[in-house]
C-alpha cells in the first residue's frame, strides 16, 4: 500500500507529524480486531481475495475514504486512487489536505 501526503503538519512543538504512518496504521488495522475499540480501522479487510474490478475499485475507494475521515482527525481526504498491483494486489494512493 502507497500513501502519498503532500503536506507535511508541524505541532506546537515544531514536530512533524508522519501523518502517512497514521493513515496506513487505520487502513491495514481490521475493524473489529481492537477489542476496547472495535470501530478503529478500515474495512478493507472485505475485499481480500476478490479479483481486481470495477466494484472491487469502488469499495476500496469507499472504506479509504472513510477510514481516513473517521480516525484521522488532523487531515481529509481528497481524493483516493487504486491502481492493480498484480493479479492479486493493488496499491491505494490517497491525497490529503491539513483540516
């Protein structure tokens, strides 16, 4: 999985934030599989071992989109790409913008 943020989120401290790490944490994390937060994740789980299609694309880009906004408070999507891989993987790209 590729996560591309194009701008970097400095703390009050001067820190910067790896947003990136954070949004590929909630999206390879399985909803569910946190027992004090079974709401924390992605549902992308759902489309493992399923061919690469149209619909396939769709649900991808729908439960990135949604992960990101649920749990990934200082940016929002804007937009989210996936592209085939391999006959048996593909690679989501999301763009994001600071909140």
């Amino acid at each position: 999985m590729i996560v591309q943020v194009e701008h970097a989120i400095v703390d009050e401290d001067g820190y910067i934030i790896d947003v990136a790490e954070e949004i590929r944490r909630v999206l390879i994390t399985r909803q569910g599989s946190i027992p004090m937060n079974p709401l924390y994740g992605s549902r992308l789980y759902e489309l493992r071992d399923r061919t690469f299609d149209d619909e396939t694309r769709l649900r991808a880009i729908q439960y990135t989109h949604e992960a990101i906004d649920m749990w990934v408070k200082r940016v929002r999507c804007e937009r989210v790409e996936v592209l085939p891989h391999s006959s048996e993987t593909f690679v989501i790209r999301a763009k994001v913008a600071p909140r």
